[in-house]
C-alpha cells in the first residue's frame, strides 16, 4: 500500500499550476467580460443619448420647417394686403384730388347762388322780408366759417331755396306795418302763393294788393273787402278753406 500512495504528491503538484493558471485565465476572462458589458451599457448609453437628440433636433427641424411655411403663408397674405392697401391709397388719393377739384368749381357756384337768391328776394313780394333776410344772412356768415364742412353749407343753401319754394305753394296772413302815399298803417296782409300779395286795414274798410310792377302798394275796390276778410280768415284757419275771390294782376305781355 506505502508504493501505491507515494505517486500521489507527485501528481498534485503537477496538477496545481495548471488549475491555478486556469483559474487566473478565466478571472481575467469575467473581468473583461465584465469591462465589456460595462463598456456596452456606456456606449448604449451615449447611443440611445444620441439618438434623444436626434429624435430632438428631427422634432426641432420639423417644426422648423411647419413655421416657415406659416410666414411663408403670411407673407403672401401680406403681400396681397399691402398690394391691396396700395391700391386703396391711389383710389383714395384720386377721390382726394376729386373733392378738391369739385370744392374748387362748388365754392363760386355756391357764392352765385346765394347772390341770386338775394337778388330773388330783393325782386320777389315783401312779405316776411326781415325774416328771409336774416336767413340769407345767416347763410352769408357761415361761407367764412372755416368750422362748418362744405357738405353742411351746401345743405343750409340748398335748404333756403326749399323754403323760397314752399312760400310760392301756400296761403298765408301777416299783421305788418306799410307805406302807403306817404303814410305808414298796420294792416293783415293775404299772401297767395306767390300770385298774389293782398292787405286790408284793420278794419275792414279798405283793401289793396301790391304792384309787382310799380312795386307800391295800391288800393282797390270796396268790392273785394268781404272777399279778402275771408282770405285772411282761412290762412289763419279761423275758416274752413274755401273759394273766395281775388284780384290777379296780369303781367304787360300778356294783357
């Protein structure tokens, strides 16, 4: 038994170094192993950060790209607008020329206008003579105001002839002072239209008419007393209107 037991040592002592050299190869082997994975995960690490940011910048580009297409859209809406606006400006500019132009031609007719109206009541019957002449006046005051636009002093002309019209379609009486040969007396006046401008005393004992043609007052028959009473009741409507009869002077020509 002491032969068998004696190789034994032997063997072991061979054996040893090759277990011990392959222990420290696989040692090293698991520590590089193990370098690697850790180099792995880093490297996965910056990859998938890399990719983060790809991703990041991708998003960033696209959005990028979606908003220079909204300028991109906005500027040609801009560009339309301001074309637009141009053309607005040129239209406004010619209208602006227009309107001076048209206040350069209205201004003397508008004077003109307002000559020929005074004319026309200076011509016309005298009746509510200080009140249209105050109305003219007042139309003369307000062509040198530079705070009343051109619009409105066209408009109070314009209405001046409106009323000179209106008193040619209506009937009515005024209590008024003349002169008649000399002498001044109250009396009611009938106005017909423009056809005829009648007055009567106060009472009731003598009637006349004006002359358009000597531009007097003239006396006329008794006949008309009762008829021209009547007139003058109906324009102060204290009578139903009704038919009366007056005197119409005829023009030269036409006699």
């Amino acid at each position: 038994m002491n032969r068998l037991l004696k190789p034994v040592p032997l063997l072991l002592i061979f054996i040893m170094p090759v277990v011990l050299a392959a222990t420290d190869n696989l040692d090293s082997a698991i520590k590089e192993a193990v370098e690697t994975n850790r180099d792995s995960r880093k490297s996965q690490q910056k990859i998938d950060k890399l990719s983060e940011e790809t991703r990041n910048m991708l998003e960033s580009y696209q959005d990028t790209l979606q908003q220079i297409d909204s300028l991109k859209t906005y500027n040609e809406q801009l560009e339309k607008l301001i074309n637009n606006q141009k053309g607005t400006k040129l239209s406004i500019l010619k209208q602006l020329n227009s309107i001076e132009e048209t206040q350069r031609n209205i201004v003397p007719l508008m004077l003109r206008m307002i000559e020929v109206l005074e004319e026309f009541i200076r011509l016309d019957m005298p009746f509510l003579v200080e009140e249209r002449m105050t109305r003219l006046g007042v139309i003369k005051e307000m062509m040198d105001r530079p705070d009343i636009n051109l619009p409105d002093k066209y408009r109070r002309i314009m209405e001046a002839y409106q009323i000179e019209l209106e008193y040619g379609r209506t009937i009515a009486s005024e209590n008024r002072v003349i002169e008649q040969d000399g002498k001044s007396i109250t009396v009611d006046t009938l106005r017909i239209g423009r056809l005829a401008l009648l007055y009567q005393t106060l009472d009731g004992e003598e009637s006349g008419f004006w002359n358009k043609e000597t531009r007097q007052w003239q006396a006329l028959p008794d006949e008309y007393n009762q008829s021209i009473k009547e007139g003058i009741l109906i324009a102060n409507r204290q009578a139903p209107p009704a038919l009366f009869k007056i005197p119409v002077q005829v023009p030269e020509g036409d006699k």
